[in-house]
C-alpha cells in the first residue's frame, strides 16, 4: 500500500498556525496588547521604567540600558527643556519618559497614549512610585491626532516613535501646534524614509516591517518638513542620527533572529501568537531595510 506523502498541507491541517501571519495587520491596540511581554522581558530585560524605543550610543552610553536612557537626554536637550516647563507625550507608551522628565528635568509631564492597556499601565506605575519628584506625572488615554487639551496648553509636545503610527500624519502636527504655547517646542524621535520610493527591494523590506508593526508608512524628511510648515512650525532643524542608533538597531535584529526559530515552534502550539511572531519577523527586516539604504532614523525640532 503507497504511503501518503506528509507535506507542508499535512501540518497545516494539525498546526494552523503553521501559516505566515496575513493581512490585515494588527492595529495599534492588538500590537502594543499583544507585544506587552517582550518590550518588558526581553528589550528592557525587565527594568522598571519600559523604554519603547531605541538607544541613543555616545560617549555617556556604552551599554543598551545606558543607551535606552540617553535618548531622553538627547531629546530633552535638544528642545532645552526646562525646571517646571509643562511637558505632553504625544503616544507615552508605558512611560519611560514622562518618569525621566520629571525626575530628571523636573518638568510637568503628561503622558497621552490611545492604548488602553498601555495607559492603566502608567498610571498604576505612577501610584506605586516614591513620591521623589516635585511632579508627578499624569496619563491620559486619547488620540494625538484629536487631542483632549485646549490650545496654548504646553511648552513642549514629545514623540518618540510614535507619530509613525498615525496614518494620516499632517493631523498630528496641526494638533501639536494647536495645544503648544507661543515660542513653544516639538521635539521627536522617528523614522523617516530616505526617498518616495526607494528601491523595489528597499519597498519590500519596509512594508515587511511597518505593517507587522501597526506603522501605516514613513515619510520622508522633507514629507516630514512639509507637514510640519503647513501646520504653522518655523526653525524646522531635522537630523539623521542613524550612526548613534546603529548599534541599537542592530541589537534589535541580532535578538530577533535568536528568537525567531523557537518562537515559530511555539507558534505552532498557539504559544506565540501570529502577531508576536509578526513582530519578531519585522525586527529582523527593519535591520535589513537599514542595510538596503531604504530608511533613517532622524531628530526634528520645530518651534511655533
């Protein structure tokens, strides 16, 4: 009797998760949810203040955690933020930044993030604090493209990898511009496309890791300057630090590709879900965009 052959359709049919995940991508709220566990244990290693972003390398960080941190100086220089100066996180994440501000720059920090679970997150780590800095941080679940503020209402909006995920990115400038004081600073941290298009291959491997990601597109710099001057900015400064993130971005893809293999095994069982696989496959590709050419990772400064 002519045994059946076992293929790939077999396993299919016992593992169905064995499939790659497919469109539609997840939305911000399943990504963050859904991601929760490796931003905590295994890109802060667990720290206390999670950082969901990239490390800054210079001669003050050598080492990932130290490096983490530095972006926060960086960013908080270069917008000059000042003792007692009210401070918005458009897109907070878990609030690694809103803490360092007012700890370290003792600046009036609120936190604005339009993922729930991210906002009960913050606010139960801001309870639980030692009441150390003169302001205590505020978290606010809501939409950066709609804020709930009224107008004239900071002195510095931040977004650190964040404003990537709006798809329709004019708006949030025009609301950046909307709640900022007079004289007031937008300061951001993203990724921005080096070119509209670049290569076919450069294409590929971007939308192989913006979609997995929730992130709709990224723009260009001057995509980025546009928006930024039609909503009203003036002394738009835009900077390519990618040589400072470099290692960071790297580090991202080497634990990435660690994972990947055992994280598809666990896939298999419904261990992993197809959105955490996803995540893991898009760390690796954002690596691979970078060494294509296809994108950098930028400062903007802007002032209203």
């Amino acid at each position: 009797m002519k045994k059946q052959a076992f293929n790939c359709d077999s396993l299919r049919n016992i593992f169905p998760n064995l499939a790659r995940m497919k469109p539609p991508y997840p939305d911000v709220h399943t990504y963050y949810n859904s991601t929760r566990f490796d931003y905590r244990a295994i890109w802060n290693r667990r720290r206390r203040d999670v950082a969901v972003h990239f490390g800054y390398y210079d001669e003050r960080a050598r080492r990932h955690a130290e490096a983490l941190d530095n972006l926060n100086f960086v960013l908080a220089d270069l917008a000059q933020i000042q003792p007692g100066e009210r401070v918005l996180d458009a897109g907070c994440g878990l609030g690694n930044a809103c803490f360092w501000l007012a700890e370290h720059r003792r600046a009036q920090a609120t936190g604005l993030n339009i993922v729930a679970s991210q906002i009960a997150d913050c606010q139960r780590n801001a309870v639980h604090r030692p009441p150390s800095t003169v302001h205590r941080p505020e978290f606010i679940q809501g939409d950066f493209c709609k804020m709930p503020f009224s107008e004239n209402t900071f002195d510095v909006v931040w977004a650190c990898e964040s404003v990537c995920h709006a798809a329709e990115k004019p708006a949030f400038y025009k609301e950046a511009f909307r709640v900022l004081k007079p004289g007031g600073r937008l300061v951001m941290a993203e990724y921005m496309r080096v070119a509209r298009p670049v290569s076919p291959e450069g294409e590929r491997l971007l939308a192989a890791w913006l979609r997995p990601w929730a992130i709709p597109d990224i723009e260009t710099p001057d995509e980025h300057r546009v928006y930024a001057l039609a909503a009203g900015f003036e002394k738009i400064d835009i900077r390519d630090v990618t040589p400072q993130m470099r290692v960071s971005l790297r580090n991202l893809h080497e634990v990435s590709t660690r994972w990947l293999p055992f994280g598809k095994f666990l896939n298999l069982f419904g261990l992993v879900n197809d959105v955490r696989l996803g995540n893991a496959r898009a760390s690796v590709r954002q690596y691979e965009a970078l060494q294509a050419g296809a994108w950098q990772y930028s400062l903007l400064l802007a002032r209203k």
